[in-house]
C-alpha cells in the first residue's frame, strides 16, 4: 500500500487533473440531462457516490501509513524539499469530488426553477474549500532545504530562515522519531517573513535565551 500511496504521491498532478475532470463532468451531466431519465441521475449519483467513498478511505489509510522522513532532490532549484503529502491530496480529492456533488444538486435546483439561497452559500463554501486543497496539492507545499538555508512555504505566505539566522551550535540533534526539528534563532533579523502563515504547528515561538533568540518548530 505504501508503494501505491508513493506512486499517487509523485503523480499527483495527474490524480489531481483527472479528479477535476470526472468532478466536473457530474454537475455537467445533470445540466445537459433530460429531467425524466432518471436511470442516468441514478448512475452519475452512484458513481459519485463510489469517488467520494473511495477518497476517503484513501484519506484513513494515508493518515495512518507511517510516512518517511525525507527529502526529494530538485534539480531544477538547486534544493531538496519534503515528498508531497498523501493525505493531503486525499483531502483534497475527497473535497472536490463533495464540491462537485453540491455544485450538482445546485444544477437540479436551477433547472427545476427553484434555488434556495443556503444551497447556494454552501455550494461556494464547498467550491472554495476544494479550490485552496487542490492549489496546495498541486503545488506540494512544505519544507524546502535551498543553499541559502531553510524556507517552508504555505499557500498565503512563506517563512525564509537564512543559515546565518541559525544560533552556534543549533539546531540539536532530534530524537530519532521526533515529528520536529527545534531552530534556535541567534539573529532574528535573518527571519523573513512573508504573507500569512497560518501553521501554528510551525511558528510555535519560545524564548530560549533572555533577549536574543526564539525557537521554531518546523515539521520533518
């Protein structure tokens, strides 16, 4: 199963495209479908149905597969990064596949003359959701090691730590299973900070000696 999630994992942009098309055509088949086949509804609904089931337990396994702590070369940037998360594509698949659901029952209610205003508010929501999961997806957002020191980037914003940043004799050694790696700051000024940044888990911020540095807990 780890070989499969690897796989899905390294083609995830192709994943990620077809999940959008097959998501897509749902809401367009209702849309272009006469109003009293209902054998044809039933079919696309089950289908649906089946994505939705099995993205979510791709998402259960994914999240509890133990995943190694490694980085990818990449070549084209002169740095390594960590391998795009599984579970998080599984989200986001699961997300899309929901969107296109509401984005459906959307469609039926248009053709039937009749759109409520919370159905509506929920199919954007839902939209929304997918959009930022497939944007973080497809991109592989996290941890990059570049030759100037460490960079962890999100989808609002990023956070650049210079290898000068870094205080003698930092960072500690880690325990061997630790889900953490502890910077101890010695110039703060090095720390560049752009956009938002909303993993708490990252910028968990700590005096470590009075007045001068702090200590940023990145994920591994």
């Amino acid at each position: 199963m780890s070989a499969s999630l690897a796989a899905m994992a390294r083609h995830r942009r192709v994943v990620l495209a077809v999940a959008l098309a097959l998501s897509a055509g749902y809401p367009v088949g209702q849309w272009f479908g006469s109003v009293g086949d209902e054998a044809l509804g039933d079919l696309w609904f089950f289908g649906l149905l089946a994505v939705l089931v099995m993205s979510l337990v791709l998402l259960i396994v994914s999240s509890l597969a133990q995943r190694p702590a490694v980085f990818m070369v990449r070549p084209e940037e002169s740095s390594f990064s960590t391998p795009p998360s599984s579970p998080v594509i599984a989200t986001a698949l699961l997300f899309t596949f929901a969107a296109s659901g509401h984005v459906a029952s959307l469609v039926v209610s248009v053709k039937s003359h009749d759109l409520p205003l919370e159905k509506t508010v929920l199919a954007v929501a839902w939209i929304a959701g997918s959009c930022l999961l497939l944007a973080g997806a497809w991109h592989g957002l996290g941890v990059h090691l570049r030759p100037e020191g460490l960079r962890w980037r999100e989808l609002t914003g990023s956070v650049s730590v210079l290898s000068e940043a870094i205080a003698p004799g930092h960072p500690l050694r880690p325990a061997v299973r630790a889900g953490t790696l502890a910077l101890t700051y010695g110039r703060l000024e090095l720390v560049r900070r752009r956009g938002l940044v909303l993993s708490q888990r990252l910028l968990r911020s700590t005096m470590s000696t009075p007045g001068s540095s702090r200590t940023l807990s990145s994920n591994t």
